[in-house]
C-alpha cells in the first residue's frame, strides 16, 4: 500500500469504496478475511464479505503512507467510534499523511441535536430511547466465547460523541486549519462526491478543514 501514489484516501471506509480511492478500515472481519488460507476457511463465519476495493489499514496505529501523500481524506460515521486518546491519534496520523492544503472531511453524529431531541422529549422513558438513539448504551451483555467473539468483530457502539464546538477544539490542536461546519454535496473538491451519500449526512454534523499550506 505504501508503494502506491495516494492521492484521496477514505478512513473506514467500510464493506466497498469507490477504485479511484485508497478505502482503508480497521474492521476485525476484514482483517480475518484477507488472511490466507484461513480467510478462505472462515469465509461462511466472518459475515458480511467486504469488496477487494477496501484493504485492512487502522489509521489509530498508522497507514503505510509518506508523509504529505495524500490530497484528500474523508470519513464517514468513523470518528464516534473511537476512544478519546484513539481520536486524537488519529487527527494527528490524518494531519501526518494530508499534504500541505490538503483537505479532510467527515460525517458523524450530532450529539448537539441529540441532546436536543432528549431534552424536548416527553416520552416516560426518554433515557433509555437517548442512549438507544445515540448507540452509546449496551442493552444487554454478550456471554460466552459466542458472545465475546461478537463484540471482538463489531464495531456498533458509539464510544466518545461529539458537537461542532468540540470537534472544532481538537481538530485546530491537532494543526488542521480552516474548519468549518459542512453540508453534504458542499465541497469546492469534486472528488468527495465519489464517496458521499446524502442518507449519511441527514441529521448528522459534517466539517471540513485544510492541513495548512
């Protein structure tokens, strides 16, 4: 991976991805399902099959990529999954690989309008329906090898929610500049139109930011 010229590169990326993109994800499946031979062997267990257009790359422990490779990178619904310390790694190998003007963009939950919603509610249970609605509750503890195995290989729960005044904090500690809350299909690069899908962004709080020049 590290050989190839890469110039847009999409972060958990997820079962497919657009050729023109390097689509990484760090998903436990995926990375059972390209070992060899025993890939093949647990190919009726390790469900859903991901596309060959998406290679295994956790960009948390860091991306086979030189620094200032890259010219765009995009995320969708990734960042909400990844513990506080993780997310901020992360912004730093993103800010590692983007080269000087480089643009990130990303889609994640709203936990502004989440709270919101919670708080004008007047259902007789709207604790449980905010932390059903936000992923961030466990409704009940997988047991058993099974059980563990379950919850080794998925990626549901939400770990660390976010607001734009949050995200915007860490996203200019980690060098990023030029941060700006988004809208999906509002992009000036072209190319993001590859990747975006208008039902992942309704409802959910996008930005957008350079590495400097």
């Amino acid at each position: 991976m590290g050989d190839v010229e890469m110039l847009k590169l999409q972060v958990g990326a997820g079962l497919d991805g657009p050729a023109e993109w390097l689509n990484v994800d760090a998903s436990p499946t995926l990375r059972l399902q390209r070992l060899p031979i025993v890939g093949g062997f647990l190919e009726g267990i390790t469900r859903p099959r991901f596309s060959p257009s998406v290679v295994y790359g956790d960009v948390v422990r860091g991306l086979p990529l030189a620094p200032g490779s890259v010219q765009i990178v995009y995320s969708s619904h990734v960042l909400e999954h990844m513990a506080f310390e993780d997310f901020k790694t992360a912004l730093g190998e993103i800010h590692r690989v983007l080269r000087p003007g480089g643009i990130f963009r990303s889609v994640l939950p709203d936990l502004d309008l989440e709270v919101q919603s919670y708080l004008q509610s007047s259902a007789p249970d709207r604790a449980s329906e905010f932390m059903r609605s936000t992923l961030l509750g466990l409704e009940r503890r997988e047991r058993g090898l099974m059980g563990a195995m379950r919850l080794w290989l998925g990626n549901s729960r939400h770990v660390w929610m976010w607001d734009y005044g949050s995200l915007a904090h860490h996203l200019a500690e980690a060098g990023l500049s030029d941060i700006r809350p988004a809208v999906f299909g509002d992009s000036e690069e072209p190319a993001f139109v590859q990747v975006e899908s208008r039902e992942r962004w309704q409802d959910c709080l996008g930005f957008e930011c350079r590495k400097p020049a």
